[in-house]
C-alpha cells in the first residue's frame, strides 16, 4: 500500500516538514511501527523512526531543483513477520528572490547621430533572473549619466530612447549606468554601462570671430604681400610680409567635426578686377595685383567703380580721374560637410596713399582772352603763352607743367542774337523723371566771342540751364501747367533775354485707351516737330474736333522702326473728361484725309496695328502701354518735343 502525500518548503530554511503516519490494526506490538525512508533524495532528507517527521538535511535550491519525490516506508513491529508498507512523498521548494537580475552584457555601446529625433529609440537593454514570479518582475531605470535628461528608458521594457533634441557640439559622448531591480522583498538588482557616442552632423556654418575686419595697406604694396588674417582668432594684420606663421590662425572656426568642420576661404564679391587673393585653407588675404589709387580711363568711371570702391570722382579733360581708396571685400568661409553650409565676413580694405602722381592740369592747357578797347574795326587778335608750373607737396615732390595761351581781343562790337525755343513736355501723371528737353541756339557776329547762358536763380529749383551749350534740363516731378523762363545769353559785354515757355501735359490712363494712331511718310520726328507740327495739328483739329472747346492732345510721336515712317499718337477729350471714341475718329479722319494729306503725306490712319496678324474671324485686339521713364526728345531751333516711348501688344481674339 503507498500514498503521495504533498508538502512544501522554502529553498533557504530548514524546517521539518510534517510528518509521515501508518497505522497498524494489530494489538501489541504489532501495532507498533517503524518509519524509514526507502529513497532520501540523495541525503537531501531524514525521517525520525518513530514519529515519521521527515527533515531537511542539506540546503536546497530552487533553481537547481524545485521539487523532490521520496519513498517513505512504515513497518510494524510484529515478532513474526514484520509487515510493511511505501508511500511517496512530494516536496515543492518554494522560490524565495536569492538571485540578482543578470543584464545580457555588462557594457553596451551604441552610436546615434546628433540629428536624431526625440523619442528615436537607440537601445534596449535586457537583464533575466532566475528567479521566478515576482522575484523575477525586472524593473529598468537610468541610475546615473543622464544629469542632462537627453535619453529616457521604458522601465518595462529596457528601451532607451532619445528624449530631447543632441547637440554633438555640446556633448558628444553619454555614459549611462542603467539599474536593473526585480519584484523581490528585499529587491536585488545589477548594473550596466552604456556608452553612447553621437556622430557630427553638419548643422553649424562657420562662424567669423567678427562681422567686419578692417586693414591698410600702402597702394606701393608687392604682389603677394600679406593684408589680413581672416583665419586667426583675433585680428592680426600683417602688412608686407609673405609668412602666415607670425600669425595666430582660424578666426571662422566651425563647431562641426572633421570633415564637417573644415573650412575653405573664398572672395565672393567687392573685388570686380581681382586684385585680392585669399588663401583658401588658411583665410590669408593677400595683394594679387599692382595696386593704384589713382585711376584712370576715357571718358568717365564705370559704373562698377562708383559702386564697389570708395570713389571720388574727379571730372578732367581729356580723361576722368577718380580714387579708390578703400575695397569692400565680402569673404565667404564654406566647410565640407553635405550639404555645405558657409557665411560670410566684411573685409574693408584702405588704400593709404604714396606720392606717385604728377600733379594734373583740367585741362592740360588752357586759353585765356583779354578784351582790348574797341577800335571801331572788324576784331583783331594777338596771342602770347605762359608756362605754369605745379608742385604738390609730397616726398619725393613731384611736378607737371602746362601753358596758358592769352588771346588778346578788342570788345565785343554785335550783341548775340537768340532764337525763342517753346518746349512741349508730355509724361504720365506725376511721373516725369527728369532729363535735357531742348537746347537754345544763339549765335554772335563776333569771331572770337563766347557765348555762355544763364537762368534766373530762383527757377533753378525746377530748370537749369548748361551755361556753356545752352541746353535745358528739367528736374524731375514737374507738375503739369505753363513754365516761362527767364534765360539769358552772354559774350561778356552785352547780355540778351531769351524767351523760353515750357508746357507740361500730365496723361491719365483713360487716354490710352482711346488713341488713334495716323503714320507719315518719309519724315524725321526733328522734321515733325519743327517743320509741320503746330500747322497739321491746326488742321487736325478743324477736321475731328466737333465743338471747339474739345481738346487734341498730342500723346506720342515715334519712328517706325526699320522704315521712313513717323507714328503719331492723339486722343481727343472733351470738357466732361469724357474721349472721343476712335472708331469715331477714324470715320472723321477718313472723311478728312485728302485735306489732311495737303499738309502732310499720311501712310495709315490706325486704331490696331495688327500687321502680321492672321486673325481671320477672330478679332484684333491692341494694347497700348508707355514707358514714362524714357523719354524721347526731338529738339529744334525753335520748338522742343519731349514724349514717352510706346509700346503696341496685338493679339487675336474670339
């Protein structure tokens, strides 16, 4: 007979465990019985004989061995013969947290890039116990290396994953010490390393110590003598010399790591004739060109040099002279990381001055004329020459000379004579730029006499006059009406008024869309205006105006490119401000051209120039538009006509 009564036992305790019982049914001392254990687990366990408690005799250890199974056998005491019986007994160890959590490595390393994203996961550690149950529920945390709160873990999990944004630059490398702590009472736990090392990405442009540098350099400068240092910490110039090594070096440093962070130097603008070089790893601006302040050139400076240089601009004859004292250098750092990134510095260069130029006369000779009584004869003259000389004050001195040639003249015996001039200014509303609109022809009798104008100076504000050719140049913004000015003529004796009557004519969008255009033959727009304009505008008027209060505006007059041909361009307005519409002025000016053509010799009377245009059923459409900032100007003796140039746009439409 056997049973398989069940107990338990804690792997760390030595207790008994309850006791095995037998009964016997005899009286005596067959009734008594004995208790043995048939199978000991190896000494593992006892049995006392006479109660049956079995007991622990070694240390056991769950996870070595979490149960046992032990024969215990009961005999009685019968002196004949002894009878007996087995059961099995089955012993479970219970778990009790004797074991640390143990993490798969003890150091990981990983490599993240700086540009990782928070909540990136970039590691997972993992740490088992052999425990089981709760003594083996593993709970991860970051016990040290994280004082910056740039990673977290999932306490579940061992997830380590990026929390806030990385910066290489900052801080490139992180030493993590991560916990692992099971369920236990008293917990255990072990630890780990975790090294994680960030990778440059090339998000950091160079950056200059400074916006703007600044040196001077003598205009007698060497090729290849040294200016300044734009790749030193700290601005180190060093005038004259060829050895970058008496200067400190990376002024652009660039926070990035190699390759990122290396730097190429480069002039990028401000030097249009290359006269600057820049070392391009070391940033060292040097002179690559024979530097001169002084320039020269036919007939006045490039506009380049007004912009790029510090330029004064000296007006002479027969050339222009203007200085270049200083150069604005943009100078560009690029590093090498994908894609680039770069910045720029300002590198304002001066030019001192050496005394390497003669002293220039403007011009380089001149004439001078003396009047002498007058004799009552036709004028006489004499000549006779000075030499001058010049000497600047520089070391060492230098010297140019020039003549004066000395005319000697009797006075003036004719007055000049000039011829009155009218100018007709039209421009779009409050839109004039400004510019010469006509020219003042005088003449004197008088050889050798000469004539020089000038404007009142009150009118000076809107008008000047050239005191030397007479020509009128209106500033700019005029606005519209009737300007009279009070001009004069001189040859130094006598002075004579000239009559000048400027009329302004402001155009309004609405005009343009209502213009006729009438095209002449074989005429020059000077012709035009001074041969045939007041008598065929006169005309005009009489065959197209229906009442007289109507007025012709005159807008545009234009040569037709490629051809003789003169287009005029006209709008009639009436008082109301209302347009005569041009289909109407084409019927009138169709009725009108025999008449017209006694005046001029009209090509076409157009309201679209579609020539080249195949529209077939479609209809010709024409825009019109003017250029109000470039102005044309037909000058003659007595009449000026100034007009914006125009445009035509045709096109078919349904």
């Amino acid at each position: 007979q056997s049973s398989k009564p069940q107990s338990s036992s804690a792997e760390s305790v030595r207790l008994c465990p309850p006791s095995a019982h037998a009964l016997a049914s005899p009286t005596g001392t067959n009734r008594k019985v004995v208790y043995s254990l048939a199978d000991s687990a190896d000494g593992f366990f006892s049995i006392d004989s006479s109660s049956g408690i079995i007991m622990l005799e070694q240390p056991l250890d769950r996870e070595q061995q979490s149960s046992y199974g032990i024969s215990v056998q009961a005999t009685d005491q019968s002196p004949g013969q002894a009878l007996s019986s087995l059961a099995t007994v089955t012993i479970t160890v219970l778990d009790i947290n004797d074991n640390p959590p143990v993490f798969e490595r003890r150091d990981y390393l990983v490599t993240v890039p700086e540009d990782t994203s928070p909540g990136t996961q970039v590691l997972v550690v993992f740490a088992t116990s052999k425990d089981i149950g709760t003594n083996a529920e593993i709970t991860y945390l970051i016990r040290s290396g994280n004082e910056q709160g740039k990673f977290r873990i999932n306490p579940k999990t061992g997830s380590i994953s990026v929390s806030e944004v990385l910066d290489y630059e900052l801080c490139r490398k992180f030493y993590l010490v991560v916990e692992a702590k099971d369920g236990g009472t008293p917990a255990l736990s072990a630890m780990a390393t975790v090294n994680i090392n960030l990778t440059d990405v090339n998000d950091n442009p160079p950056e200059f110590s400074q916006d703007v540098y600044s040196a001077v350099i003598s205009e007698d400068a060497l090729v290849g003598d040294s200016v300044i240092l734009v790749g030193a910490r700290g601005v180190v110039q060093i005038s004259g010399t060829n050895n970058p090594q008496e200067s400190e070096k990376l002024i652009a440093e660039d926070a990035d790591s190699q390759p990122n962070g290396q730097i190429r130097f480069s002039i990028v603008n401000g030097d249009r004739d290359s006269e600057f070089a820049v070392d391009p790893v070391l940033g060292l601006v040097k002179v690559k060109k024979k530097l001169d302040r002084e320039r020269h050139c036919e007939p006045a400076a490039p506009e380049w040099a007004r912009k790029e240089a510090s330029a004064v601009i000296l007006y002479c004859r027969p050339f222009v002279l203007w200085q270049v004292s200083g150069y604005s250098l943009l100078v560009q750092a690029v590093d090498s990381g994908i894609p680039a990134m770069s910045s720029t510095a300002t590198v304002n260069i001066d030019i001192s001055d050496v005394n390497d130029n003669s002293p220039v006369f403007t011009p380089a000779n001149y004439t001078a004329v003396i009047q002498a009584k007058d004799s009552g004869k036709p004028q006489q003259v004499s000549h006779s020459y000075i030499r001058v000389r010049a000497k600047d004050s520089g070391k060492p001195q230098q010297v140019s000379h020039s003549y004066i040639r000395v005319r000697v003249i009797e006075e003036s015996i004719h007055k000049p004579t000039a011829i009155p001039l009218e100018i007709f200014i039209v421009t779009m509303e409050d839109d004039f730029p400004g510019g010469v609109i006509g020219k003042i022809h005088a003449t004197d009798q008088d050889v050798y006499d000469v004539l020089t104008f000038a404007l009142k100076s009150e009118q000076k504000s809107l008008f000047k006059v050239n005191s030397h050719d007479g020509k009128i140049i209106a500033l700019g913004g005029l606005d519209s009406g009737k300007y009279i000015l009070n001009v004069s003529v001189s040859d130094g004796r006598f002075q004579v008024p000239i009559d000048v009557v400027v009329h302004v004519e402001q155009l309004v969008h609405e005009m343009l869309q209502n213009t006729v255009t009438i095209r002449f033959e074989n005429v020059s727009p000077e012709d035009f205006v001074g041969l045939h304009m007041h008598g065929f505008r006169r005309t005009l008027r009489n065959a197209v105006l229906t009442q007289k209060q109507d007025s012709l505006h005159i807008i545009s007059i234009q040569p037709v490119a490629g051809t003789n041909e003169l287009d005029m361009l006209f709008v009639v307005e009436t008082p109301n401000s209302e347009f005569y519409k041009p289909a109407y002025l084409i019927q009138k000016l169709s009725n009108a051209r025999r008449h017209l053509e006694n005046v001029m010799r009209i090509s076409a009377i157009l309201e679209k120039n579609c020539s080249g245009l195949d529209c077939q059923e479609q209809h010709c459409e024409q825009g019109l538009s003017l250029d109000s900032h470039a102005l044309m100007t037909y000058s003659t003796a007595r009449i000026s006509f100034v007009c914006p140039r125009f445009y035509r746009n045709v096109r078919c439409t349904c």
